[in-house]
C-alpha cells in the first residue's frame, strides 16, 4: 500500500485547493456586497415607515401648533441619499458578479444558471 504521494498528487491537490480558495472569495465578496444591500434597503424601509408616521400626525401637529414639516424633509432627503448609496452599491454588486462569473469560467465551469438564482441583485431605486 502507498503511503507518500508523488510529487504530482501533491501539486495537484494544491491547485485544487487554490482554485477553490479563488473561487470561494468571488463568492464571499458578492455576498457581502448583496448583505450590505439588503441592509441599505432595510434602513431605506424604517425611514419611510417614520415617514410615514409623520405624514399621519402632521394634519394634528399643523391643527396644533403650525408645524412646517422640516422632520419630514430630512427624512426625505436621508431615503434618497441611502437610495444613492443602494444604487452605488447596487452596481459593485454588479462587478462583483461579473468577476465571480469570469473566475468560474477561469476555472472550466461554465453552467451559470444556480449562480443567477442564488446571488440576484436588485433592480435599481428611483428617489422618492
């Protein structure tokens, strides 16, 4: 029984472990990109929900005291600079699947269609 691997297997064996490492960063990168989205769109969310609650009290609150709804313009203008940085975010999303779709075709894979499936990145947000 062989005990030592030849100089080959060894070398072949580390590229396969290369090649898997390579592979695995493109995958992580876009992940955390498409986690950050997910996190922009959240905040995105809150703030239209306080928007909302705003929208709500301001008849009272004009009935009551006048307001001019300066709350409800910073908050207006927070959705649509996090809606900038969505859609920035959005197209190194873009990159980064574009650079995980060539390393896989580097590396002799050449089906995509699970890739799409599991990494989709959003349409594009307009401002409010």
């Amino acid at each position: 029984m062989k005990t030592e691997k030849s100089i080959d297997e060894v070398l072949q064996e580390e590229f396969l472990r290369e090649r898997a490492a390579v592979l695995s960063r493109a995958a992580e990168k876009l992940t955390r990109t498409l986690d950050l989205l997910s996190r922009i769109e959240e905040q995105i969310s809150r703030d239209a929900e306080a928007m909302e609650c705003l929208n709500h009290d301001e008849a009272d609150r004009k009935a009551v005291s006048g307001g001019d709804g300066i709350g409800k313009e910073m908050i207006l203008e927070q959705i649509n600079r996090n809606i900038d940085y969505f859609n920035k975010t959005r197209e190194n999303a873009k990159i980064d699947y574009y650079y995980l779709i060539v390393t896989r075709e580097a590396l002799g894979l050449r089906k995509h269609h699970w890739v799409e499936e599991l990494y989709s990145i959003p349409s594009k947000k307009k401002h409010i």
